[in-house]
C-alpha cells in the first residue's frame, strides 16, 4: 500500500468523525513467546489500515479540522544504540516524512501532548473495553481536560466504539486492498498445491505443514494467516485441529486449512485430499456432496443477494446427499427445519475475510442478514466431519472430515473466486498428485 491509501482512509473516517470528533488507536504491544524471547511483531489491524505503521509503541490521533494539523503520530525516538540491535526506526521526521503525519511526538511525550488534542472535543472515538490499560490512560487524559473548565476548556463528554465507522470501512474493499489479496491467494494457493504433491504415506503432518510455509515465506510471505491446521483421518474431523504431530496413513484423508498473508491481508483456503492420491469410493462419495453444497453456496455469492443465502443453499445441498447416502432418514425439507444436518456439518458456511482472517463487519443490520455488495470478500467452506464412533453411522464411512474453503470477492456483477488455482475436483487432485513433485 502505499502513502495516498492510507491518507485517504484516514480522510474518509475523519468525514464520519467530524469536526467535534477525535479519534485515538494504539499499536499492538509486543507479545512475549516466553521469557525475553518475543513473537514476530505484528501491527494491530485497525491501527495500520489507517497509519501504515508498523512498529510498536505508538499511538495515532485523528483530530478533524485542527489547523496544526489533523493526523498525529506519537512514535519511538531514534535511538542509535537500540537500532544497532533492533534495526531502525522512523522516529519523528519519518513519521511525517515516510507515514504522513502532520505532527510527530515523542511517545514519551504523550501524557504532556495528548490532553491538550482533546480540548474542545466533543466526542472520543476509540477502542473501548479492549485494553483496560489503555482506557484507563484514555480517561486520565479526559480527567486532566475536566480540571481546565473554569479557564473556558469545554472536555469530551460522549464516547464512541470506534469500531462502528471504522470496521465498516474494512468490510467493503478497495483496489489496492484487493490486489493484495489475489497475491495472498496466489501465494496460499501454490502452497496447497505443494503439499499435495509432496504428501505421501508416512510423513508426519508436520512435514506437510513445512512445505506450506517454505512456499508462503519463499514468496515474500513471512507468516501465515493464522495458525496452519494440518489433520490427517480422524484429526480432519477436529474443526481446529492446530498439533500437527501425527503421522500420515495410507488410505487416510488429510484436510489443510492454510493460508498466507501479505502486508497485513490474508487468505483463507481448505482443501482435503487422499494421502495415497486416490479417493476411496466412500472418500469420494462424501467428498462429492461437499464440493457440490460448496458450489451452490458460491452461486449464491452476488449483490442483492443476503449473506445467509450461501449457508441455507449449502445446508440444502449437504442434507440432501447426506439423505441420499443413508446418514440422515427422512424428508430434506423437515430436516433442514431440525437442524438435523449439525450432527456432522456443525459450523457456517463462511465469514468475512481481510486483515483479519476473520474479518471485521457486521453481519446483520437492523435484525436482519446484511445483503451482499461489491467490495466483500468472504469465505465459503461447507464440510462434512464423521469421527470415529459415530452413532448410528457404518464403519466404512468413520474417520472421514471433508471442508472446502475458497476466498470469493463480490463484483459488482456477481462474485470472483480468488482461490481457483488450488485444485478441488477429484479429477483434479487425482491428477496433480499422480504428478512428480517440482
């Protein structure tokens, strides 16, 4: 991204805030591992979708109208001695010269600074109720306005979740934000692909998961999304399986749900495969009912249409083939009313997806399901989970947990699956992983 997007989004929150508005979010602390050994760093997504900035230690405050000048950026000084062993820092001059903040302070500084940005504000627009800390700095600053009013100095009186206009700006895309996401899916896809063509009987999950992270990070990816779930026969049929430790079977399944992330955005891909390369024909069968609801949910994906309309069509679909294998008895349509599909289908059919691989936004406005517009991406990723020991069900079909996931974005004339180049037919995955690795 570059400088004039993030400008521009701070213009447009600014518009929504007003002039008797200010707005203030901190960066993400650091997190320690353990003991002085930290994680990577990775901003918080609210505060780098309108700064850029992605070092800790800062606060932004948008300020509309203030003649000063209406974005400032409180950051880390330059330090020299601590560069030497942390790398370089923007500082002042590179807040506003590389970041485009109007005015740069000191973080130090921030307890003299801030209460005066708050001076004649009405409102305060900011994370409330998620750091305890910080809301108590928040009203300390509030406090120290108050102690001025009989000099004049009128001090805010009414808070406001930025939350509201600032996750509804995330929730519709811009062109930029798009391009990095086909990248992220481009990058994730590739590494699915990978990892069906080097799996083989024997090899450890684990394994798998290597090769999905040497094709994330070789392409300029340095994280995943989130943490990888690789489930070989029963463990696929744990939603969020993350051990990864167990080893792979012939005969077995392995479900991967793993994506990448590219300057701050991620993918979101699943994908469930034979480890021998050739579906059994109960393997087959089931995975045939999910890649059907999956596509009937995707058909659904288009303006107009309310964000449950992928759900319900997939739920149909799956109630129906789970009917038509013997797994459920009686009439899809009463079924469907019983929610009788949740004994092996437990979960939705998607969410919102883009700096956070669960996206902000809401899903319902006004007591009902949003409806679709171009500029959302979201997730469609139906499954069917039969663990081991399920009542009622035959052996042959236990131990098979089958999801497929693709990242769809909604055009303005209907939707476009970022995710295609991941195979997901049978035919396809046969395939590919009869293919040499390489």
């Amino acid at each position: 991204m570059n400088t004039k997007e993030f400008a521009q989004r701070r213009t447009r929150l600014m518009r929504k805030i007003g002039h008797g508005g200010v707005a203030i979010l901190p960066a993400a602390p650091h997190a320690l591992r353990n003991r002085d050994s930290e994680y990577p760093y990775r901003p918080d997504s609210d505060f780098y979708y309108l700064t850029g900035f992605a070092e800790p230690e800062a606060i932004a405050v948008l300020a509309p109208g203030r003649k000063e000048g209406e974005y400032i950026l409180f950051c880390r000084e330059r330090d020299p001695k601590m560069e030497i062993w942390t790398g370089s820092r923007a500082g002042q001059e590179g807040a506003r010269a590389r970041y485009g903040a109007d005015e740069s302070f000191p973080i130090g500084d921030i307890d003299k600074v801030l209460p005066g940005l708050l001076e004649n504000r009405r409102r305060v627009f900011y994370a409330m109720g998620q750091r305890q800390a910080f809301d108590q700095q928040v009203m300390a600053w509030v406090n120290q306005v108050r102690h001025k009013t009989r000099t004049g100095v009128q001090a805010p009186a009414e808070f406001i979740a930025l939350e509201q206009p600032l996750h509804e700006m995330r929730l519709f895309k811009s062109k930029a934000e798009i391009a990095a996401m086909r990248y992220a899916a481009k990058v994730s896809s590739a590494a699915h692909r990978r990892a069906m063509q080097t799996c083989r009987a024997g090899m450890m999950e684990y394994q798998v998961e290597a090769e999905l992270l040497h094709e994330f990070v070789r392409e300029g990816c340095r994280f995943p999304a989130y943490n990888s779930i690789v489930g070989g026969g029963g463990n696929a049929c744990t939603l969020h399986y993350t051990d990864n430790n167990a080893s792979l079977n012939d005969g077995d399944l392995l479900l991967i749900d793993a994506g990448a992330e590219f300057d701050c955005y991620a993918a979101d891909i699943t994908r469930t495969f034979p480890v021998n390369g050739r579906f059994s024909a109960e393997q087959k069968a089931v995975y045939e009912i999910v890649l059907a609801a999956q596509l009937a949910a995707i058909d659904k994906v288009r303006p107009g249409n309310r964000w449950n309309e992928p759900h319900e069509a997939a739920v149909r679909v799956l109630t129906e083939g789970l009917v038509a294998l013997g797994l459920l008895k009686g009439k899809p349509r009463q079924l469907i009313k019983d929610e009788a599909h949740r004994k092996f289908y437990m979960h939705r059919t998607g969410h919102w997806l883009g700096m956070d691989v669960h996206d902000v936004g809401e899903y319902k406005v006004g007591g009902n399901w949003r409806t679709l517009e171009a500029g959302m991406v979201l997730t469609v990723e139906p499954g069917l989970y039969i663990p081991a020991g399920s009542k009622g069900v035959p052996k042959k079909w236990w131990n098979i947990g089958i999801r497929i996931e693709d990242d769809v974005l909604v055009t303005k004339d209907g939707h476009e699956v970022l995710t295609t180049a991941a195979p997901k037919t049978v035919a396809d995955i046969e395939a590919l992983m009869a293919q040499p690795p390489g």
